[in-house]
C-alpha cells in the first residue's frame, strides 16, 4: 500500500503541468481515477499501521464512512455498534470470519489546524475480566483509532465494559 501511495502521488505531483499541456477528458478521467485510487490507498495505508505494529492517528470520519465502509460491506464485513456509553466518543467493531478490528469514534468536530481549533478527547477503557486491565488513547475529533485487532496470530481481544473521555 505504501509504495502505491507514492506512485499516486508522484503521478498527481505533476498533474497541473500535465493539464495545462494536455488538457482533454482521457487526461482528466485518468487524474480522477488517480485521485480516487490515491485516497483508497492512503486510507488503507493508515488502516494497516496498527495491525502492522505501527502507532496510527486514526482515519478521518468520512474517509472511514464514505470510502472504507462501502468497500467493507461489499465485501461481506459486518459493522457493530458496541454498547459502551462514553461522552464524546462510542465504540464500532468490524469484523470478517475470525477477523476483528475494534475502533473508539470520536463525536467532536474534525480539528481545524488552520484556525488552531482542537477537538482532541483522551478514552480510557476497562476490560471485562477478574484482572480488569484496560488502556487509554487520544483521538482526535471526528476520527476512528483503532484500539485493537484480532487475527490467527493476535488472538488477545477483550471485551469492554466501561470509558470514559476527558477532552484535551
């Protein structure tokens, strides 16, 4: 994915230049489909960082909801809204056979750099079980930070009985 990437975005580095000498609809249908391909991949990029062992930001809210849900519908995952109450924030899990990712969904409105305006919340959650345990994880506004995954090899996933969010 990260070498797609880059190919995409060598390929849209030189996009102006190329309109301007070239400008007609096959040019401008290749750059849209370009732009579209540079997203998904981006997208997926920042997925796989956590299941790679890489620390993510998490994805945007409509990254996550206009690109990703729709590939992962069509492909047959489930989405599940869990029953945790947390102000701020609720928890969403997607899940493909054996395979499970666990996000916190930040409510607060996307940060806005420009105008120095953060919407950054810090979730703590417990575990279910007699040793409790837990974690805690700053997500930005309107951004999903997946928490934990489950595959054949990372088979540790713990249900969540309590969070709570303090905004940062």
């Amino acid at each position: 994915m990260k070498k797609l990437n880059t190919i995409y975005k060598g390929i849209q580095s030189n996009k102006y230049e190329v309109l301007s000498k070239w400008d007609n609809y096959k040019v401008r249908q290749f750059y849209d489909t370009t732009d579209k391909m540079q997203a998904i991949t981006d997208a997926f990029e920042e997925l796989l960082r956590t299941i790679a062992g890489y620390n993510s930001a998490g994805i945007e809210g409509p990254v996550m909801e206009i690109l990703l849900e729709p590939l992962f519908n069509e492909a047959g995952w489930e989405k599940r809204t869990l029953n945790i109450t947390c102000t701020d924030a609720y928890f969403v899990e997607y899940s493909y056979g054996g395979f499970k990712m666990m996000f916190i969904k930040s409510t607060l409105p996307a940060n806005d750099y420009r105008n120095q305006s953060y919407h950054n919340i810090e979730v703590t959650f417990t575990y279910e079980g007699q040793y409790g345990g837990g974690g805690s994880y700053y997500v930005g506004g309107n951004k999903y930070r997946m928490i934990q995954f489950k595959d054949d090899e990372n088979i540790s996933y713990h249900k969540i009985v309590k969070a709570k969010s303090v905004r940062k």
